[in-house]
C-alpha cells in the first residue's frame, strides 16, 4: 500500500479544514515548498496536494506553488481542485502534472470527464467525496442523490483506474479512518486503485488499511499534529 503525503493549499498556505469547513483552518506551514521538501528528503516520491481556493471558487490559483514544487524537488504530483473543465484538466497537464484528481467535474460535466478518462487512464484520479453517504462536490458545499454504484458504471467502462475516496465527517478529525467503508468499496470494486483518505490518526489505521487491500492512503492531518512519524509512513510505502 501505499502511504502519500497530503498537502493542501490556501492561499499559499499548508493548512488543514476540518470537515472541509473553510471556517476551521490550522495553518501549519507558510511555505509549501518546506513542507514538500521534508517529504522528499524522507524518500516519498509521491504526493498530494489540493488547491483549496480552487475547490471553493472554480480556479486554480495555487498552480504556481503546485510547479515550484515539482520544479525544485521532481517529486511526482496528483492534484485536485477548482479543475471544472477538460481545457482546465488539459492545461494542468501540459504543465507536466503526473495526475489529476477531479470530484465536481465527474459530476456537473460528466461528458468531458469521460472523455479524460479516455484519453489519460492512467493520469486520472475520480475524487470521490462522501458526505454522510451523498455524493459531494464544489468544495464539498454541494450534495447529490445519485448512488454510489450508478455513479461509478458509467466511469468504470470508460476506463476508470483510480478513485480517492474522502469520508468528509472524519476529514482533519483525527477519529479513525472508516475501515468498513472502505473495504467494502475495495470488496465491490476489486479491480480500482481505491485510496483512502479523512480520518487517519495512527499507525493501527495504516495497518488495517493495507490488510484491506487498498491502494494507498493519503495521510495529512495526522503527520502534521505528529500522530503518525515519516518513518511509520515510508515503512508502507512498497510495491502494490
């Protein structure tokens, strides 16, 4: 399984929101490229970073940051937020971003999305973001009814490799992954690349995460309030 570093950005910013609630920030580093440097000097070759200004208002406008980053450490990056369009997604690829994670767009232009996942299998991560077992989407503001299996079909038989799936109500909580959660998607999906991510407060979440087959899991919150070492997270980081 493996363990990938989360970094998310507001306005330049690594912070944190619980429950994605913009009025709920910890600012815990002013300079991301620090922050990504401690991840590369451990050995991490992989990592995730949300531009939260682009969740909430449709932009990206951390892109800046996002390549000095990839620039000065040539560590690989999947990204996501504010990416509402193919000519968004197309333009933050020409930039030589490794992957992309896309939520509101799978859901409000699901035609483009579709198309992406076409042409870029493997550069294409599908953001799928729970909030009490809804759908959500557009910085996690908005809900929809449509069920998890009916959601995902249409993506599966157009390639659909990879899916970051956030449990919203455990996200920068620290209260435990939702392990049941996400051996079930795992157990009903066999054949995706399931990350998981919200909630991870130890090492014992870690564990149980791998013993279910999973991908790989993204860890934030926990590392940055020393809950879970750089050591305990590199010691999963093998082949999948």
């Amino acid at each position: 399984m493996k363990v990938i570093p989360a970094i998310d950005l507001l306005d330049g910013k690594v912070v944190r929101l619980q429950k994605g609630s913009y009025q709920k920030v910890t600012v815990y580093n002013d300079d991301p490229l620090d922050e990504a440097q401690k991840f590369a000097e451990a050995g991490f070759e992989h990592i995730h970073i949300v531009d939260l200004n682009g969740a909430r208002d449709g932009q990206f406008t951390n892109l800046d940051h996002i390549q000095n980053i990839k620039d000065k450490t040539g560590i690989s990056i999947q990204t996501g937020g504010g990416i509402r369009s193919y000519a968004d997604a197309k333009k933050l690829l020409d930039t030589g971003l490794n992957q992309l994670v896309c939520s509101s767009m799978a859901v409000k232009n699901t035609g483009k999305w579709v198309k992406l996942l076409k042409e870029f299998p493997n550069k294409m991560i599908l953001g799928m973001d729970l909030k009490d077992g809804k759908i959500a989407y557009n910085g996690w503001l908005e809900t929809t009814n449509e069920s998890i299996d009916s959601f995902l079909r249409p993506m599966l038989e157009a390639g659909l490799q990879y899916v970051l799936c956030t449990d919203i109500a455990r996200d920068g909580m620290l209260e435990g992954a939702n392990i049941e959660l996400y051996k079930f998607l795992q157990n009903k999906y066999p054949d995706l690349k399931l990350i998981a991510s919200g909630g991870v407060a130890s090492v014992d979440d870690l564990k149980q995460l791998s013993e279910a087959g999973l991908y790989g899991v993204v860890v934030g919150r926990a590392y940055y309030e020393n809950a879970i070492t750089l050591k305990d997270m590199s010691g999963f980081n093998v082949a999948s």
